[in-house]
C-alpha cells in the first residue's frame, strides 16, 4: 500500500512488481513533469484521485490497471497517456475521468490502445494548441471544454466511439475537428439520443449514425461528413 499523506511526489514512480499490487491509500501526485510507468504487476488507484505528469504503460509484460472512480489529471505536454501496446494488459477504467490540464500552447496527444475507457475530458483553457487522440477507443463521455480556438484531431482510419460528445466553441473561437492527414476518421455514438453541438469546423470526420449527430447551426461541414 502507498500512502501520499498530501504530499507531492518530485519524482517519478516506476511500478515494477510481478505478481503483486500496489494500492493507494489517498490522493497521490507528482510534479508536473514526473509520471507514472506501470511496468509489471497491479496498480489499484483504489477511487482515490491521481495527478501526475503523464502516464505510461507502453509494454508487453504482465500488468492491471484499477483505475477507480476518481480523476486523473495528466498535467506534461506531449504523449499524456500512452497505452498504446496492450498485450499482457488488464484494463479496468471503471468509472474515472481522464482530464488534460495543460494550458501551454503544446501540443498534447492522448493514446489508447483501442481501450474502452469512461471520460476523457481536455480542460486547457486557452490553449491554442491540438488535441490528439490515436487509436480506436471508447469513451462514456468525450469532453473538450477549451475557450480559445484550436484543433481535436482524430489519427486517420480510426473509429472513436462516443456515448456522449461534449465538444462546442463560441463565436470566434471554433474547435476544429479533423483528422491528422486528409483521410478521413470515423465518430461513432453509442446508445439512443442526438448529440447536438455548435462552432465546429469540420473535416475528414464521418459520423455515424447519420441520425445522432447534429453539428449546429454556426459550425462549418467542410469534407467527407455524414
């Protein structure tokens, strides 16, 4: 068991521990450009919430993540979240929220593996950089709630799928959704309901149903949308 008693970690933690769990007691965190790496064995948030720079589990070994019903704020630039191999990974996303929180004008990527995860929100202020998201993941809720204008690109001929879509600019600072080349990349919502959003433009996106999405009335349907 690991106990943070409020206090921030200034390193990064590598979690290497075959055949065994490491379980948090409270709310942990690190500074801002430090990371967790699982490596080897379970590593069991047990609902408490997680700060960190960013998270890695790009391996092959055998390893669980328990990630709980608290939010995990990756807070580094570049690759966030990387689990991007998933061979000998358990994957438990339970009822978490992923939230990006740099407002640097960075670029930020989040890669999935092809996981089905719950939330994923980018809360980056007024930042101008783009949001990346690669592989073909699932998401309860996919969230971006940044007040300047910028991008949320999607690698091409991937397939996102969504229940909930919480993406909207305003006048004058429209969120961008377009893929990273000029192939295009599929959205597609799960369950009943109609997503309605407004102040997008965009391109390369193909969503589907047809009959779920509604792109409002101030955004812009530049290429390839349904």
């Amino acid at each position: 068991t690991l106990t943070s008693a409020g206090l921030t970690w200034a390193k990064s933690i590598l979690i290497n521990v075959p055949g065994g769990t490491l379980t948090l007691q409270d709310a942990f965190a690190t500074s801002a450009s430090k990371n967790i790496e699982l490596v080897n064995g379970t590593f069991n948030a047990n609902n408490f919430n997680v700060t960190i720079g960013n998270f890695d589990s790009d391996k092959t070994t055998t390893r669980t993540l328990t990630m709980g019903s608290g939010t995990w704020t990756l807070t580094n630039t570049g690759t966030v979240w990387t689990t991007a191999t998933t061979t000998g990974l358990t994957f438990n996303a339970n009822t978490s929220t992923i939230k990006i929180t740099d407002t640097s004008n960075t670029a930020n990527t989040f890669t999935g593996g092809g996981l089905t995860f719950y939330n994923l929100w980018w809360s980056r202020g007024a930042s101008t950089a783009s949001n990346t998201i690669v592989g073909s993941n699932t998401f309860t809720d996919f969230k971006d709630d940044g007040s300047a204008a910028h991008s949320i690109l999607f690698t091409a001929g991937i397939t996102t799928t969504v229940t909930t879509f919480t993406v909207s600019g305003t006048a004058g600072n429209l969120i961008t959704i377009n893929s990273t080349t000029t192939a295009t990349h599929a959205l597609t919502k799960a369950g009943g309901g109609v997503i309605g959003r407004d102040y997008l433009s965009i391109q390369h996106s193909v969503a589907t149903p047809s009959s779920t999405w509604y792109a409002g009335t101030n955004s812009t349907n530049n290429q390839a949308v349904t």
